[in-house]
C-alpha cells in the first residue's frame, strides 16, 4: 500500500489523508514528508514515551479496525436551507461541526450518509500534525482506507483552509475535489500556514463547538514526534447528526 502526502509551500506537508474509491491507496492532507500514520490496533493505548497526553484526554481499548469498505455512492439531497450538525463523541472530549450544504451538497450528502450508517463509531485520528491538522475517518486506521467510493466536487479555485475547518482528504493522483471517509480538521491558528494548502481538497463544514477538543487532540504527542500516530489514540465512539 502507498500512502502519499501533498507537499505544501512551507516545510509541512498536509497529512489529512482522505481516501478514494480505491482502499488501498491513501489520502493525504499534510504534515511532514515522510512520516505515516500508524495503523489501529485492538489493544489498550499507552503514553508516549517523553511525552504526556493532556489534561482531558483518557486512555481507552482501540476497537480493531474495521476493515475494507464496499459502499456505493449515496443519491440522497441534502435540504440547503437546513443546518446539520456533525457530533463526535471521542476520548478526548466532544466537538461538532456544521456541514456546508450550500456550497458542498455532494460531500455533505456523503459525510451524512456516512454518518447515518454509523461508518465513523469506532474510527480514530489516526494522524496529528502539530499545529496544523487532525485526521480520522479511515475504517483500516492507517491512513489507506475509505467506504469504496469518491465523490468529486472541488472547491473554488479562491479556497484558503483556515483554524476550524473541515475537508476532505485525498491523494496526489485522486482529481480536486475528491474525497472518500477520511477528513482532516484544520488546528493551525495561522491563517498564513493553512493558506499554503493548495485549494484541492473538498469542503465538508466549519465547527461550530469544541474547538478546544479539536486542539486538545492536536497536541496530543505523536510518533514520529510532530506529524504521526497519536498517544494516547484518540477514538470516535459516537459520530451523531442532527438537523434543525
């Protein structure tokens, strides 16, 4: 399997891997070249050696993962003049996102499907790149996996990925705006830093509570050091959506 990282104008290379149809390719959104995220496991997580997980964060069981994924695209419209809300419950706090409907109907349509279908319960950040993204939704936990689909719809060509923003990642070869489960959450407080990122990776939403949690897994140490698995790992055991 190869996984593959999108390099950014700066030293980081987005690692918010997102995947395509195929699942033995990975996706990628940044973080430092070279490093790869580790694969989940059905053991109990431990701390990091040289490093402890800050306050909040617990340690719990790693559900296996889940394994290749052979779902088909979903047809469903979502109702622009609703908002959806995304929850994800996670071992280290709650945070929520708003999904963009207005100006991404196909990915948002995907990540409700998804959602609906309880794909992301059980799923971990399987990569943190320090001050810069979180990334989960791989059903494989290593950055390679996705729900055996793609949906294609690139953002515009203006896109700049700021602090609370939330996309879909993909691969060098996957066309713009392509995207599969995994998703990466943008931690970066410099709107210069997230601004390298090249406007290919299709918007899911912008969260709206939790931010503090998203952070709190962004500075969880990592291996490799700065851009890799997570410790302790950080699981989703609930991903809800609601509309209003």
């Amino acid at each position: 399997m190869r996984r593959t990282c999108l390099a950014l104008i700066t030293v980081f290379v987005l690692a918010g891997c997102g995947s395509s149809a195929s699942t033995s390719t990975s996706t990628s959104t940044g973080g430092s070249a070279g490093a790869a995220a580790g694969s989940s496991t059905s053991t109990t997580s431990t701390a990091a050696s040289g490093g402890a997980a800050p306050a909040g964060c617990r340690t719990v069981p790693v559900p296996a993962p889940k394994g290749a994924q052979h779902l088909s695209a979903p047809k469903l419209k979502l109702d622009p003049r609703r908002t959806y809300t995304v929850t994800v419950v996670t071992n280290c706090g709650t945070f929520a996102f708003a999904l963009d409907v207005k100006h991404s109907p196909k990915t948002s349509a995907s990540m409700y499907y998804l959602v609906k279908r309880g794909f992301f319960d059980g799923l971990t950040f399987h990569r943190v790149a320090a001050g810069f993204v979180i990334q989960g939704g791989d059903p494989l936990g290593n950055g390679t996996g996705g729900p055996g689909y793609s949906v294609i719809e690139p953002p515009p060509q203006s896109t700049q990925y700021v602090r609370g923003d939330v996309a879909m990642a993909k691969t060098q070869t996957d066309p713009r705006g392509a995207s599969g489960s995994q998703f990466f959450i943008v931690t970066g407080a410099n709107i210069t830093q997230s601004a390298q990122l090249t406007p290919d990776y299709a918007l899911a939403g912008t969260v709206v509570s939790g931010i503090d949690v998203v952070e709190r897994i962004g500075s969880l140490p990592t291996n490799p050091a700065g851009d890799g698995t997570p410790t302790p790992a950080v699981v989703m055991s609930k991903v809800t959506v609601s509309s209003s």
